[in-house]
C-alpha cells in the first residue's frame, strides 16, 4: 500500500515535469536584440558596431533621381521635370507649393537629420565599450584603434547633416552629444546661424586627423569612407555659403541673428578663399596631387578614384547598374534601351554654355551663333551635359523635333523642352543597348574646391587676381574649350569684380549641373527673385520639309517670394517647442 | 457500425416508449407553419414530459384529460388539453415579448428576464433570410448598439466593419469588438466565413457586468456566436438552395466624349492655355461619324455586366438519441463577379471576381455516462477569391488619367485589342487588360476542432459541475496569381485616315506567356485550453445561486508571415450570481487575466464587475396595481475593461535594434548591411481601461408589447496612442503610450408589438442606436488657434475648410484691384479666379492656410442607427421587411472619385460655375472646371464641407417573402417544404445628390471600391 502511494508520487512529479517542459516556441524575442549587441563588451572586431556606422553612412543622400523621382536641378532653371503633369516635389519646390503644414518631404527634412544626429550621438556614447583589436592608419600616419576612426567618421558625417539644416533652415538647434530620452527637455531653441557654422567647422578642425587620408590604405573595403580630405572639402563649402550675401549682409531680416550674420563682414570670404586655397596647396597640382582635373569630364560621375580619377573627393556609389539611363534616357527607345526621359534641361542652361572658344554665345568672332543650328561650336560640355536634337545617342542620331522619334509630341509624354539630360549617364552614345554602368553621388569634387575658391577670392579682392583666372581657365581647358590665341579661354581681360563674379556664377552653372549646387546657389547668392522674373524655357523644334526649325518657347514663369530662401520649420515643431522661432514670413 | 449502434439504440428507445399505455403522437408546429424543434412537453404536475424532435414530432405517454404544457423560447405558452385522439397537431404563436427568452452570453446562458447586464441577442432564423455571404452584414439593423459600415461589394471581400457602441479608442485597431465563437475566440476574417447556417443565435454583450469576464480583451464589447447542435430524433435532413441575382446598388454615370471634350476645352481655356479639341473634333464626337479616329466608349457599360449570379445551398443533417446527438452541415456560396468576359475562347484564364466557399460541421455531443458528456465539433472552411490581377476595375474606369471615353475604341476594326492613345501611360484598353493579364487567387483554408467535456458533479454536492475544452484552430492562407504585365501582348493604335496600326510603344508583336507566381499569405495555428467549475443551484425556490471559476489560456503562433514567436494569452475568471426570488438580482464578475504583449511586470489585471437589477414587477403591490404589465426590470451594471490592442508590434515594452539600411563600401560595391536603434521602449506600457456604466430597463406589457432601454457611460483611459507633442528634435520614434482619454456616451434599446389580426399574425420591432464620443486627451501639441485642436472632438472629426460660396466677378475686382477689404485668397501662386470655391478666412490674415482649418462635418462613423422590421404572416405566407438607416455622418470623395481631370467628367460636372450660368442665375453646384489639379478647387489639396457632406440613409435592407406548404400537398417523404424570395438592399434613400456613390463607402478616397450589391433571390427549402 505505502508502495503505491509512492508509485503516484513518482508518477505525479514525472507528469509535473513532464508538463513544465514544454516544446512551446520561445517566449522572449530572440530575433531581436538591444544596444548591448550592437555595442558588444565582447565584439573584438566590432562588427555590429559598425555595422550601426553602415546606417549612418545610408543617411547620406543618394539624390540621383532623389526628390520624388527627379533632380533637385529641376526646381531650378536649368531643368523640367518630364512629369510636370503629376506635380512631382520638385514642381512644388519650383512654384513654391509648401507652407509650414503642408511641406514637401522629400527635400525639407527635419525630423530625418536629427534622427541622423542621434544615432552619431549614440555610437559616440557607447563605441568606447567594444574592444577593438584592429586598427587604421589616421591622417597624421599614426596606427589607431578603430573606434577612434568610427567616431571621427561619424562625427564627419554629423557635420554633414547639420549643414544640410544649415542650408535648409537656416541656424537649427545643436545638441551636441547628447542622447535624448522622453524626459529630458526636448523644448530647445534654435542656436544663431553664426553658432551652427562655427560647430560645425569646430568639429571639421576636431576630427580631420583622425579620419583617414587618400590614398587609402585598404582601397577595397575603405573607399567611400569619410576622409581628411571630405571633412576639408566640407569645410570650403560651408564656409564660403556662411559668407554668401543671403547671411552675410544681405539677411532676410535684419538682427534676426537665427537667420544670419548680423552685420557683414568681408573676412568672411576671405576664410572661405583661405580654406580653398589651402585645399588646392595641399593636394593639388602644386602640393601632393593626390586631387586635380580628371581629363575626361565624362568620367567624373562613372569612374571610382581607384580607375584614375583625380576629382573625387567625397561620393556615394549607387551601385553598378542601368537606373539611371533607364529613368533619365531619351524617350523613344524601347526594351533594354528604354528611357524615359525624366529631366528635361531647359533651354535657359543650354544658353548659359558658351561657344567652344569660351565666349558667350553671339560674342564670339570665331564661332558665331547660328540660331537654327544652335549646338553647333559649343562648349563640349554642353554635349556632355545635354543631350538634345542631332545628339548620338544609342548609335542613333536623336530626334527630339515635334513628333520626332524621340520627343512623341502627340501624347501627353513628351520632353517639355526638347532636350534630355547626359550627365551622370553612361557613355552610350554609340553603344546599341544600355549596360551596367558605376555610378557615384559626388557630394565633394575637386572643381567644386576650384570654384569655391574663385568666389570668395574674388568676393573678397576688389578686382579679381590671377589665381581666380587660372582656376577658370583650368577648368575651361579640361571642358575642352580651345584656350585661343591669348591663352584666355575666352575670358577677358581686367574684369571687375562684378563681371567676374558673373562668370563664375556662370561657370559654376554648367561645370556642377545638376550636381545640386544651382538650387543652393541661387539662393544663397540671394538672386532668386530676379532670376524667375525670367521664365524657363525650352526649344521648340519643327520639322518642316526635312529641316528642323527652332524657336526658344517660355514653359514656365515660376514666382519666388522672398520667404522661400529658407525653408519653413514644421508647423508642428513650432507648435510641440515653445522656445522654436519659425523663419520669417512663414 | 456506429449507426448500426446508433440506429439499435433509437429503436430501443421506441420500444421503451411503446411499452406505455396511450401514446399521444403529434407535430408542433408555428402559426406559419414551420415545423418547431425541440419544444418543451411536460405533462402538468407530474415530472413526465419531452421535446419535440427535429420534425416537430413527438410521443408521449398520456391519459386524456392531462394538461400538456408547451414551451419554446420565442412562442407564447400553450397548455393542451389531451382529449382521445392519439395524433394531433399543435400550433404555437410566435411571441417576441417572451419572458422565458435565453440569450447565449460568455461561458453561458442567461434568461432575460433576471440578467442584470446589457446584451442584445439576434436568433439565426432573422439571419437566413438575408442573402449574403457574411454574418456581419447580416446584421444590419438587428441588434440595438450595432455599428456597420459596408465600404465594398466585392466578392468575399464585402465583409462590414462594425463596432459595438461606436468607437472609444483613438487607437484604431483597439477598437475591435472580441467576437467568440462558442467559447473560443475568432477573428474577423474568420467570422465573415462562417456559414450562417451552422449558427443557432448571436448575442453582443454591451457593458462591464457582461463583458468583465474576458477582461484584458472586453473594452470594446463582445459578439458571441453559438452554434446549433443535435436534438434527440430520427435524422433529419434538411436541404437549402438558393440563387439570385446581384445588380449594384448605385452605379456611376459618366459624360460622353462630346460633352468630356467640350468640358475639357472650357477648362483649358479657363486655365489660360489652347482648347484641346477643335470644332471638327468636337463635330465628330457629336454626330459620332468617326467612330475610330474620334471614338465614343462608355467603358462602364462596356466593362461590367449587369448582373451577376450567386448561389447558396446548405444541407443539414440532425439528430440523435438520448446518449448521441449530432449536427452535420455542409454548405456551398458561389458569388460572381460583375465584370465581362473578354478572353478569347481557347484562353480559360478567368479574371472576374469571384467568391466560392465550402463550408462543413460537425457537432456531436456524447453523453457517456448520465453525468459524463463528451461533445466534439469539427468544422472546416474552404474559400476562393479571384480578381484580376493587379488593378481595380471600379478605379480603372473612373481614373480620368488613365482612360476617356474617346481613348481608345473598344476595339479596332480588324479586332485587334487598342491602347489608350492619348493618356500618359499607354495602357492597353481595360477589355484587354481584363482579357490578357491574367488574375490573382487567394485560397485559405480554416479548421478548427473543439472537444470539450463536462462532469455533473452532484456527487459532491448538486449543481456543481466541472467543464474542460480545447480548441485548436489553423488558418492556412495562400495567393496565387497568374499574370502578364500590360507590355507582355501587342495593341494597336489604329488611324482611320491612313488605316494604319501603329503597335503599343510599350508593347511587343507576339503574346508572352503567363507568369505564374504566388506564396503563403498566412498561416496561423491557434490553441485554446478552458477549464471551469460551475455550480448552480436553488434553494428553496428563493435562493438562486450561481457560480462559475474558469481557467482560459490561449496561444496564437504565426508561422509564416513575420515568424513571430506565440501570443499567449492566460486568465481566471470568476462570476458570481445571486437572485432572491427572482426579484433582487446581483452579479459579480471578476477576471484576473493578461496577454504578453506587455512587459512582465504589466502583463495581468483584474476587470470587476458588478451588475444589479430589481423586478419590480415581481412585488405584490405593483403587481396588483399594474397586472397588464408583465415585467418591469430596472438594472444597472458597473465596472473596468481593458483592451490589449497595441498598436506597433509586440514589444513596446522593449527597445529593440532592428535591421537598417546597407551602404556601398570598397571598390566592387559592396553592400554592406547595417544595423538601426528601432522606436524608443515604454517600459511601463499596459493595457486600455474602460470604466462602463449602464443603467437599463426592460418592459414588457400587454403580453405583446417589449421595451428595452439602455443608457451607457463609458470612460476609455490609458490608450495606447504616441504622444504628438514630442518635437521630433528626440531623434527616434516613440512606442504608444498610456496617456489618452475619451468618453462615449449614448442609448440604445428596441421596442417590440406583435398582435393578431383575424388569421393574421403581424409583428414589428424597432431598434435604435445612439453613441458619440469625445476626445478628452490625446496629448496633442498647444495649436496656434483653438479650432485646430482635436482634442474636444469625437474620434475621427474630419477638419477642413468652410465653404462660403464661390468667388465672384465682383469679389475679383476686389482682389485684382487690391481694395482694403477683400476676400481672402491662398497664398500659393496659382492666383484664384471667379467661380473658384471660396472659404472662410478664420483667422482674419486676408490668406487661406491651414490655420483656416476648423472642424467640419462629423466623424465617419454614424452615431445613430435604425432598424426597423415589419413581419407578418397567413395561411403559411410570411412576409418581413427590414428598413435601416444611418444618420449624422460625413463622408467625402476625393481624387478620381470627383474631381475633373482625376475623374471622368460626371453629370454634376455640367452644373459647373461659369459665367454666363452665374450671369444667367443659374443653379450652381461645381466650381469653374480646371485642368490645374493644385488649385483651391481641388478636395485633395483643399478638403472642405463642399466635399465633405453630412448624409444619413434609410434602406430596404431585406425584403423576404415565404409560402410554407401545408404537410398535406407534400410527397409523403418530405417532412416540410417552403419557398422564398428575398432581397438585400433593395432600396436607398439618401440625402445627397453630389457624388454617385454609396452612402458607405470609406470617406475622404476615390470611392471606386467594388460596388456594393443589391441581390435579388429565389430559394426552396425542404426537410425529410
């Protein structure tokens, strides 16, 4: 009997345990993991760690195509979005359609930089933690830890995001390093625009040694990363738009210091012109020449520093494929050679080239303009940049008059002014299909540094000297402009600082197209207002008995108020943040 | 060899029963005929008694001169008095005031007349007779506090929305009513397959007393499902079929192209820009003397069909013996889309929507021993839905962009299939879209198995009884789709003048083969494990106690979509009632359970709840006084719920890293992934809270008049919503907090009369619904003017502008001329013209901006609701009508739905603002026509109360007409016969005349979802 009672004890507790062994599926998330992971006391080669850096480097832009499908270019004058029947973001941008509540999201970013800030400040907190055992070589040529680089990469590209606020919104609120949590005090104002640049050049100066140099050591894993050379470029560029007239002397509201320098100041080009100039001391033709003009302006966008490629600096790689071409190529092809034709350049850009001897068109002797053949003796890049009627393209001689081959008037898709965009594209002119081809977002090249330089030095010097002209002719003689008999490139002599501020305004028009330098430009030059008084135009072409005839049409006359230098700040930001002052007049 | 035992163990039972002295046979049936099943006999004072059996039937011992008393939930009483005839037949009259009515509510049953919470219970005989596939929409107007809202007819996919006393969450998926199926909880998708033939009754559980018992999930009301089961008898077998006919309730009317291109040519040159059409073309499209070069095609009419077919047949079979009893049912649903057949005909790619549905049970009870009963329900759901792959052919046709009615023709002379010459897009005409791109098939497959057994535990002490039951479902849900993308196959544009075919720029010579694609939508396995101890007993006939103890856990693993681990849901739940005289009434209900979608410090709570009532009609002295009234209950319930909807995933409680975005590195780019911080953790968050009060009264007088009334209060806090007054300076998103609060407030209830004219038995109810919310916080950020906040509003308030009119010539002047007071005009750069719509300038700034944006209209939801039945019947000739109606809502259209240039141009569009019309006085209902989609005209850009309209609408929901043969014209083997036809839908009356569609469907969209449908039906049933 006691055995028994015993037996249904046994038998009991095997039930029970039986029973408290379950073949359930887990219970806790194990597919998901938290900060300790990513940051690992035991990760020696810090894999996860940077792979949280890979997620900061893809907040960079890849504007190819980038704002709804289009170039920011085209809400500017040099180009139409072939979609202007949708109203895509870059029309909006164009005819300025945005209010505070009512913003165009893929250009005016907010919340998106500061989610960018954050996660810099969270590998800054917490990269300490993981013991790395590689190292790098940072840019004094000493052998480091690892972390020490990722922090100063991504402090860089931090720097990066603040100037994209900067440029958008004007001064915006610094947070430094902090993390925040939903307790802390998130009401914070914004910091003065003279604030925001001296972060962000601080943190330039901080980080510059300890980022890598190029050459790179490990090209292989390694191109694309943050560098020296980045961080300097940066700084040319953020210096010479905080010494541009809309925050140095010409402010959308006068001690408004959110929005501006109070008062102007001509040091201030005189800082950017130093810093371009140190840039091109350093690494240019007269210093290391690890930097110069790659010959072939076709290949700056397709050809990775590896491939001979002297110009870049900074860049995105958007991979090896056909994107491009098959969303920007000319209409009127079909299967694997399909276009389609979105970025139309306007005719406004194709009258800024000038002729192939560097004098603008009708102010050449030697080529004079002919109106009805008028791409004919222009500066190569022209052809480089636009692709337009008579073009080769796809072994074919494009057809872009009314109802041509490519440009099929008769249904609603059409080019709006005749011609297509080249740049960036492969090199098809002669090919019979499109194939994979690189390509790069260059957010820094060397003619940028070039032209960066030429403003502000001749911003800063009553009349312009030579170093300003021999940046020009460099980059004139790379275009392929014939340098003439007076060695000149078609510019002429003894300028002042007014007609040479026109050329390099000019110059920088059709050398960065649509690079997305216009649309900053234009704005920080604070000549927006002027500038759409003229309307963007195209060219109409008709073909009649055989011979194509063309005719400059006005497309669009797109208003700018002088509120739209700056972006708005969300309505809602305004609204959450007592203390966030919204820019003027929105 | 089972039936052998089975067929043994009946005829064992006959023999029992023959071996009496008189044996009393007879049928009962209703006033209408309707064979009643399992009415209860019992012979006056003494404890002899039976049931009718599944044909009516019964036998029972007797001797003349015995009172026989018959009872059945919804017929009066009878008493009988036995005279010599050994075979007799006894009609019942339905009585819809009964005192005895039982309604299913959580792990039970309760009676009406002494439940002290507020539950309206629908029987599935009203259900049957509305022909569609799902119960939801079946439930239109029947049950006081029920919410619906249709928003597409599609076939298998026209199942309503609905809510149990409108919303209270601002978290949209919290708002969802727990729908239990015979103790075991389903989901929606699961509910709208269940065949309405399988269902015996639905019961809501509205307030906390009722609703308390299933806690963590009881905020937003219970729908509770019971299916019917066996009854002692010889199998019966009963047989349904149906057809009928399907037609849309509204369809839309478009403008033909003469009257679309001289629109369009008036907008353009309103616009500024070039006419499109010249006089030839617009000559042509009038006198249609071109008809390939200047085409005309009314694409709905030559898209969609007319009608369409559905069928149904259900066969049940019933049954069983006092130890066995059974329920088989299978059924078959077949609804055909309205879309044309275009395919050639050695292609049998069929791409119409369709519904097909195969639906099969089993319940069996088993008592094993007098105290042991075992019972196992097997049920199983097949279904089908097609589409045409990759589009909807509503949207198609109304999207201007994409098609006009002078596009294309319908098809070339030579038969060729055409393309839309002149839009953007190139597409293939709609036919040939529909004839060669093939469809998409989605085929799911639901089984669900519940055994269950329940001990009579007299032993220990009488009415103690003890309840085990496991449910294990498994969802398997899969598509598959066979397509040809619109370059795969050659159009043609054909040019009359040169008769030449120019093929599809985007298209290719040859046809390409279909594609073949496809894969696991969803497949879920679902376990569930109740055990309860419940007693019940009366003392002294005073004393009524009651007492139940239930353990419940519940685990739902998704196996395929998303891999997520289990939810697990676990709980006790406790109910203790007690009725002193069946007079004083008091409930307990407490349950204790959680989910583990929260943290484990914040996984489990406790719901109390507890409900009153008093009989008044029960005291002497009422009784006395007032003896025309037969009950008169006032009750009042009150106590906490909690829902455990969160929205955003499962792991609020937790911040997790999550997979990021990969950037290219090195020389041969390479993708090198990356890692992300995902939304900011809540460590503390928990579940909603619903604190419910209900105060309600339940009347019945002159035996045959019933009121129910309730008034609810309901306080929803603790809602899951994330916080809009976070700047977004934090850098990361945040998981929903426990911060919002709203109230809900209304009545409900129905009223009931039925009375008997000479042979004719007439009845009617009334049913009516009120609820409306109000935001009380919802941690919105401090907005620039009052009327911008939405806290103070109900759920969903729409907000817009006010339209004041149009702008006028003389307004123009005004502004043109820059006079010190003028209207106020957006500050956009398209400048606004005479005949644009003009708003309301709130702020004063002389600019129309989102400042000017107050609250317009009411929430889509309608916060009142009507239903309305009349029934009566003759000689075996039934008729019911059910109106319904819905009231105080708004909904608007937008986009392709209205708008010229995104639309087609409709009729409305010609009673456009122009100058000469508002010279004329004209009556003006559209502002000027423009081809600028941006400007203030547009609903997208400026949502208004010119779009948003407040409609009600009262339908014809169902119409049903029945004739049920008398026995004696049947063919000897048939026990019942019965012909119908009924009607869904069959009329609409709306307040509106500015859109052309349905009052239901969703608001600020297109509204081109699949219409909804109006079905007429033809059906027999039989029983033998």
């Amino acid at each position: 009997m006691k055995q028994l009672k015993y037996l249904t004890w046994v038998i009991g507790i095997f039930f029970m345990t039986q029973l408290s062994c379950t073949d359930n599926y887990e219970s806790l998330p194990v597919d998901r993991f938290t900060e300790d992971f990513v940051f690992s006391v035991t990760d020696s080669t810090g894999k996860q760690a940077r792979q949280f850096l890979n997620t900061i480097y893809e907040q960079l832009p890849n504007r190819h195509n980038g704002v709804g499908g289009d170039y920011l270019e085209a809400a500017t004058d040099n180009a139409l979005s072939i979609a202007l029947d949708d109203e895509p973001d870059v029309y909006k941008l164009l005819m300025g359609r945005y209010t505070a509540s009512n913003r165009i999201n893929s250009d005016m970013k907010w919340g998106d930089y500061y989610a960018s800030i954050r996660k810099v400040n969270i590998l800054i907190r917490n990269i300490d933690v993981v013991p790395f055992n590689s190292s790098y070589t940072d840019a004094l040529g000493n052998k480091r830890p690892l972390n020490a680089s990722m922090k100063a990469e991504a402090r860089f590209l931090r720097a990066y995001f603040y100037f994209q606020l900067l440029q958008r919104y004007g001064g915006v609120p610094l947070i430094g390093d902090r993390v925040f949590g939903l307790e802390d005090d998130l009401e914070l104002p914004r910091n003065t625009f003279s604030d925001c640049v001296d972060y962000i050049v601080n943190e330039i100066e901080d980080i510059k040694d300890s980022l890598r140099t190029i050459p790179l050591e490990y090209p292989e894993e390694f191109a694309h990363v943050a560098t020296r050379e980045a961080a300097l470029a940066m700084k040319t560029r953020v210096l010479l738009f905080a010494a541009s007239p809309l925050f140095n002397g010409n402010t959308l509201e006068e001690g408004n210091e959110l929005v501006g320098y109070p008062s102007y100041s001509r040091e201030r080009w005189k800082y950017a012109a130093d810093a371009a100039r140190s840039f091109m001391d350093n690494y240019g033709e007269h210093g290391s020449k690890i930097f110069g003009l790659a010959p072939d302006f076709r290949k700056v966008f397709t050809n990775w520093y590896g491939g001979d490629n002297p110009e870049l600096i900074f860049f995105r790689n958007t991979g090896n494929n056909t994107g491009l071409e098959t969303a920007n190529g000319p209409l009127g092809f079909s299967g694997i050679r399909l276009g389609n034709g979105r970025t139309n350049p306007s005719q406004n850009l194709v009258n800024a080239f000038p002729m192939k001897d560097g004098f603008a068109r009708g102010e050449s002797s030697k080529y004079p303009y002919n109106p009805q053949k008028p791409y004919d003796n222009r500066d190569p890049r022209l052809d480089y940049t636009v692709l337009h009627n008579g073009s080769n393209w796809l072994g074919t001689q494009l057809k872009t008059y009314q109802g041509g081959a490519h440009n099929p008037a008769a249904t609603g898709h059409y080019s709006r002014t005749s011609y297509y965009m080249r740049k960036f594209l492969g090199d098809f002119e002669n090919a019979d299909q499109y194939g994979n081809t690189l390509h790069l977002w260059i957010m820094f090249r060397y003619a940028e540094i070039l032209l960066n330089f030429a403003e502000a030095e001749n911003e800063y010097l009553d009349t312009p000297s030579d170093e300003v002209y021999n940046v020009l002719y460099a980059l004139r003689r790379r275009a392929g402009i014939e340098p003439g008999d007076d060695n000149r490139y078609g510019l002429k002599s003894n300028m002042s600082q007014i007609e040479m501020r026109q050329v390099i305004q000019n110059e920088r028009r059709i050398e960065l197209a649509f690079e997305e330098h216009r649309y900053w430009d234009i704005r920080r030059w604070r000549v927006a207002e002027d500038l759409f008084s003229e309307p963007v135009k195209g060219m109409q072409i008709i073909l009649s008995q055989g011979n194509p005839s063309y005719q400059e049409i006005n497309l669009i006359q797109a208003p700018f108020s002088e509120r739209r230098y700056l972006y708005p700040i969300p309505y809602s930001e305004v609204n959450k943040n007592i203390n966030m002052v919204q820019n003027p007049k929105w | 060899m089972k039936r052998t035992i089975i067929v043994l163990l009946y005829l064992h039972f006959i023999a029992l029963l023959v071996g009496q002295n008189n044996i009393l046979k007879g049928v009962v049936t209703a006033t209408d005929g309707e064979l009643l099943i399992g009415v209860n006999i019992k012979v006056k004072d003494t404890g002899r008694g039976t049931i009718t059996d599944i044909d009516g039937n019964f036998q029972l011992a007797v001797e003349p001169g015995d009172h026989l008393v018959l009872t059945y939930i919804g017929f009066k009483d009878l008493e009988y008095v036995v005279g010599n005839q050994t075979d007799v037949q006894i009609q019942l009259e339905p009585d819809q005031t009964s005192l005895d009515e039982v309604v299913v509510v959580g792990y039970g049953k309760a009676k009406r007349i002494t439940m002290t919470g507020a539950v309206s219970a629908v029987t599935a005989r009203e259900l049957r007779t509305v022909p569609t596939s799902n119960i939801q929409n079946a439930l239109y107007g029947k049950l006081p506090g029920f919410f619906t809202q249709q928003t597409s007819g599609q076939p298998g996919k026209d199942a309503s929305d609905f809510f149990i006393r409108g919303k209270s969450s601002l978290n949209e998926a919290g708002n969802q009513p727990l729908i239990i199926v015979d103790d075991v909880e389903y989901s929606y998708d699961q509910l709208s397959q269940i065949n309405v033939n399988e269902i015996e009754s639905i019961s809501i559980l509205k307030d906390a007393s009722t609703t308390a018992i299933y806690g963590i999930k009881g905020a937003n009301g219970v729908l509770v499902v019971k299916t019917r089961r066996g009854m002692e008898g010889k199998p019966q077998i009963n047989l349904r079929m149906e057809s009928g006919v399907q037609t849309p309730v509204r369809t839309p009317t478009f403008l033909n192209a003469y009257e679309t291109a001289s629109l369009v040519n008036e907008a353009y040159t309103n616009d500024g820009l070039q006419p499109q059409f010249t006089d030839d073309d617009l000559q042509a499209f009038k006198d249609g003397s071109d008809p390939y070069g200047h085409p005309d095609v009314n694409w709905y009419e030559e898209i969609f069909k007319k009608i369409a077919f559905q069928e149904n047949v259900n066969v049940d079979i019933s049954g069983g013996t006092s130890r066995l009893k059974y329920f088989v049912s299978t059924g078959y649903f077949s609804q055909n889309g309205l879309v044309k057949d275009f395919s050639s005909a050695n292609d049998d790619i069929n791409t119409n929507y369709f519904y097909r549905r195969f639906n099969y049970r089993t319940n069996l009870d088993f008592d094993i021993t007098d105290n042991l009963n075992m019972r196992l329900d097997v049920t199983s759901r097949f279904m089908n839905i097609n589409e045409p792959n990759n589009m909807n052919a509503t949207g198609e046709i109304y999207n201007f962009a994409k098609m006009r009615p002078y596009s294309a023709p319908f098809l070339n002379p030579n038969g060729s299939f055409a393309y839309l010459y002149d839009t953007d897009s190139h597409n293939p005409t709609l036919n040939a879209r529909l004839a060669n791109e093939g469809y998409r098939r989605t085929r799911r497959n639901d089984n669900n198995i519940l055994y269950g057994t329940t001990w009579k535990m007299d032993f220990i002490t009488e009415g103690l009884s003890s309840n085990v039951r496991v449910a294990y479902s498994n969802i398997y849900e899969n598509n598959r789709f066979v397509y040809r993308f619109s370059d795969g196959y050659p159009t043609y544009h054909y040019d009359p003048e040169t008769e030449i075919y120019s093929i599809n720029p985007n298209g290719t010579y040859a046809y390409g083969t279909y594609g073949i694609g496809g894969g696991i939508n969803q497949s879920v396995k679902d376990l569930n494990i109740q055990a309860s101890m419940n007693y019940a007993r009366t003392f002294s006939e005073i004393h009524d106690v009651s007492a139940m103890l239930l353990y419940n856990r519940q685990s739902r693993t998704t196996e395929h979509t998303g891999q997520k681990i289990p939810e697990n849901f676990e709980g006790y739940t406790t109910t203790i009632g007690y009725k002193y005289k069946n007079k004083y009434l008091i409930d307990f209900n407490v349950a204790y359970n959680g989910s583990d979608r929260f943290g484990s410090d914040n996984r489990f709570g406790w719901f109390p709840a507890v409900g009153v009532g008093y009989r008044i009609s029960e005291e002497s002295f009422f009784k006395n006084r007032f003896s025309f009234v037969q009950l008169l209950k006032l009750r009042a319930s009150y106590g906490l719920v909690g829902s455990d909807v969160a929205p955003g995933g499962r792991y609020l409680y937790n911040q997790v890293y999550e997979v990021g975005d990969s950037y290219y590195f090195g020389d041969r780019a390479q993708n090198f992934s990356g890692y992300r911080e995902g939304d900011l953790g809540n460590a503390h968050v928990t579940w909603e809270k619903a604190k419910k009060f209900d105060v309600g009264l339940d009347l019945n007088i002159f035996d045959n008049v019933s009121f129910t009334i309730d008034y609810f209060y309901d306080e929803r806090y603790d809602q899951l919503v994330r916080r809009n007054d976070t700047p977004l300076l934090l850098g990361i998103g945040t998981a929903p907090l426990n911060v919002a609060r709203t109230n809900n407030r209304g009545i409900d209830g129905q009223l009931g009369y039925q009375t008997r004219v000479g042979k004719v038995n007439l009845n009617t109810n009334l049913v009516f619904s009120y609820a409306k919310n109000k935001v009380i916080y919802k941690a919105e950020a401090q907005q620039k003017y009052d009327w911008l906040a939405e806290t103070g509003k109900p759920i969903g308030q729409p907000f817009g502008y006010i339209n004041i009119g149009y702008y006028t010539p003389e307004d123009m002047v005004k502004i043109n001329g820059g006079a010190d007071v003028s209207p106020a005009v957006p500050n956009t750069d398209i400048p606004v013209q005479a005949g644009d719509l003009k708003y309301m300038d709130l702020n004063n700034d002389g600019i129309i901006n989102d400042f000017d944006k107050g609250a317009i209209g009411m929430p889509n939801l309608p916060n009142t609701t009507l239903g309305w039945n009349i029934g009566g019947n003759w000689n075996g000739f039934s008729l019911s009508l059910l109106f319904q109606g819905s009231f105080n809502y708004s909904f608007s259209v937008v986009g392709t739905g209205i708008e010229p240039f995104k639309s087609q141009f409709q009729p409305l569009h010609t009673k456009r603002w122009t100058l000469e019309r508002y010279q004329n006085g004209e009556e003006i209902e559209f502002p000027r026509l423009t081809s600028n989609p941006a400007t203030i005209n547009s609903a997208e850009n400026y949502m208004s109360d010119f779009w948003l309209i407040d409609a009600w609408y009262v339908r014809l929901k169902t119409v049903d007409f029945s004739y049920q043969f008398p026995k004696r014209v049947l063919p000897g083997f048939l026990d019942s016969g019965r012909i119908y036809v009924n009607a869904y839908n069959l009329l609409t009356l709306t307040n509106y005349n500015k859109y052309q569609q349905d009052p239901e469907i969703s608001t600020n969209s297109a509204g081109d979802a699949y219409m909804n449908q109006r079905v007429f039906n033809l059906g027999f049933q039989v029983s033998f």
